[in-house]
C-alpha cells in the first residue's frame, strides 16, 4: 500500500519569498497598465467562477472523469442535469483550465479539477462548505457585520456557529471534512518545518478527524499522541488512524479546551483554533493548557499571521470570513499574538515561517 503521505522536500522559505516579490510585481505592473475600472471587474469575475467551482464540486464532475473521458451527454445523465446547461457550465470551467475539452467533443480533468475530486489534496468539500448556501448566506449579511461588529452568524441563526453545527450533523460533517481538506494543504509545509522527533507525546488540540496528528505520527515512529475534542468533532478518527498506521499509538480524549486538556504532553498543537475566539476565550485556552503542561512543554500555535503593511495578504481576506462566520473571531498580527500569550501566562518563544501562508507560533511556560 503507498504511503497515506509523502513530505517532499520543499523549497526554501526565502526562495517562496522571492518568487512572491517577483510575481506580485508583475501583478502589479499588469494593474497599472490597464484603467482601474477594468482590473477590478477583471477581479469580480471570480464571483461567477465560485459559483461555478461549488456546482462542479457538489455534482462531483471530477469524480466522474476520473477513469476516462465522458461526453457532455453522458455527464448530463450521470448528473442529472439539463444538457445544454451543463455544457455552459463547462465550457465556462474549461476556459478556465479546469477540466479540457478534448476534440473529439470529450471532457477530462486537467490539473486543477482533479483538486474537485476527493481524496488526497482534494479541496471539494471545502469549496462545498465556504461556497455553499450557509456560508454564502452569511456573506449577504456582511453589511450587519461591518455596521455592528458582531457575527453575522448570530443574525441569522440566532446562535454560534458550534451550537449550531452540533444541531446538523450534516453540516458539521461537511464542515470537518472542509478543514481537513484545508488541512492537507500546510501538512507538508508544517513537517518541513519542524522536527517532531523530538517530542514523545503528542497533543492536538481540537484537532477533528486526527489528519495532522496522524500525519506527524506516521513520520515519527516512536511518538505517541492524543486527540482531544468535543464529541461532535471527533467524526470516526479511528478511520484515519487506520489509513496511517498509528491507531495503536493515539488515544482518543473527548472533551472541551475551555474546561480543561489532556496532561502531560511534551507538545500541544493549536492548529487553527485561536482565530476562531476572542481574546478572553482565546486566553482560557492557552491558560487551561498552560495549567496541565509539563514545565518544558511547548505550545504550538499553527496560523495566519497578517501584516501592518498594505501587502496583499490572504489572511486579511480570511478575516473577512471570521467576521461573519464566528462570534468574534479574527485573524491577528505579531504583535496581538505576543499579548495574549503573556495574557496568558505564557511567553513568545519564536516564530517558524513556512512556505504557506501559516506560521508556527511557539510558546513556553513564562
């Protein structure tokens, strides 16, 4: 059986960086060649092409192609969809560069559709989850959020967005099943970045279905783990544990990070979790794992962290979607991370760049 992960060995931090500089150079010698009226409705194209992407995803057209090309005809009936509309649909998607159409009237996926399959490096049900219905219903309400201040989940709903996920099953699993998916993108970026080797017992912190901590557990043969969380977060982990091999070596705990976490371990990883709560739920957190942790265990904080300049930056996009979606959360800077650690009683060890746009916040025992 191949292995469930292959960390390749990446390219340097700084050799990310540079390409970044250059290509959004270019981006912006091409904004300033063109009027400003024509670079940003180039730019709100995108809505149609979302649009897009969420019914290509929830009809699962990826998967279809998988083993051979199909006729538009063929991919109507599978879907049951109109066929004519189904073909706008893909000429729209193909022009794209996601999915081909071929000249014999054949549609095949391409690089980029194959990321609407499921399975390893997918990210279907994360565009079925941020461009569905619930999400972008709350997108409509962003106007209450910028007046208020506050969630527009709450508006809508009349609860968080936990509380209400643990009322629909079904839209908590897809919203699990969304962050792993997110979750496999910065796995190898996080294990190129630090050597987990050197930590015996292992904590992930509302870590969901156990990717990362399986992950990190599969590259580390002789470290242990826990999973820790809520009931409802923890949708059959035991079905990756399986597929990496390390069920013997994780132990399951269920409860919540605002009561308490597991103790002991020489590591507790937050990937995450901080930008979803305020700074007085935030600091709970941290305070309720500082409490349990030995006195050289680490915290490892996995996020965004956004800059004070005018740089592009999708963590300030990002934020945007915690605005709405939870009850103050948000994405915060260097300087707001290094105050609610020592909130927190913790200090600012360092901070581990990867070549994703997460970072690796590291905290001790202040």
């Amino acid at each position: 059986m191949a292995d469930p992960i292959v960390i390749r060995k990446l390219p340097p931090v700084w050799f990310i960086r540079l390409i970044n500089f250059f290509r959004y150079r270019l981006l912006w010698l091409h904004r300033m060649t063109f009027p400003p009226s024509v670079v940003i409705y180039e730019r709100f194209t995108s809505f149609w092409l979302l649009a897009a992407l969420r019914i290509a995803s929830e009809l699962d057209i990826a998967g279809m192609l998988k083993k051979e090309p199909l006729s538009i005809e063929r991919l109507a009936e599978l879907t049951n969809s109109d066929t004519q509309a189904l073909f706008r649909l893909m000429r729209a998607l193909a022009s794209e560069g996601i999915f081909k159409r071929t000249k014999q009237g054949l549609y095949k996926n391409t690089r980029f559709s194959r990321v609407l399959t499921s399975g390893k490096g997918s990210l279907r049900h994360t565009f079925m989850q941020h461009l569905g219905n619930l999400n972008w219903t709350l997108f409509n309400e962003l106007p209450y959020s910028i007046r208020t201040g506050k969630s527009a989940f709450s508006k809508v709903h009349g609860m968080k967005i936990y509380d209400y996920l643990s009322k629909h099953p079904g839209e908590s699993a897809l919203f699990d099943r969304s962050m792993t998916d997110l979750s496999e993108i910065s796995i190898e970026p996080i294990l190129s970045s630090i050597d987990f080797s050197k930590y015996e017992l292992i904590a992930d912190i509302g870590g969901g279905e156990g990717l990362l901590l399986s992950s990190i557990l599969f590259k580390n043969k002789n470290s242990k783990g826990i999973l820790f969380d809520l009931p409802e977060g923890l949708h059959h982990p035991e079905r990756i544990f399986e597929r990496f091999g390390v069920t013997e070596r994780v132990q399951v705990i269920q409860g919540s990070f605002f009561d308490t976490a597991p103790a002991g371990a020489d590591v507790y990883l937050l990937k995450n979790i901080i930008h979803n709560w305020n700074t007085e739920e935030s600091s709970l957190i941290l305070n309720n794992i500082r409490k349990v942790m030995p006195p050289h265990g680490k915290i490892l904080i996995l996020e965004m962290i956004l800059d004070e300049t005018n740089h592009a930056s999708i963590g300030k996009l990002i934020d945007l979607q915690m605005m709405v979606f939870m009850n103050e959360g948000k994405e915060r800077t260097f300087k707001e991370y290094k105050t609610l650690l020592q909130l927190s009683g913790l200090k600012l060890n360092k901070v581990i760049p990867t070549i994703a746009p997460i970072s690796i916040i590291e905290a001790v025992i202040s």
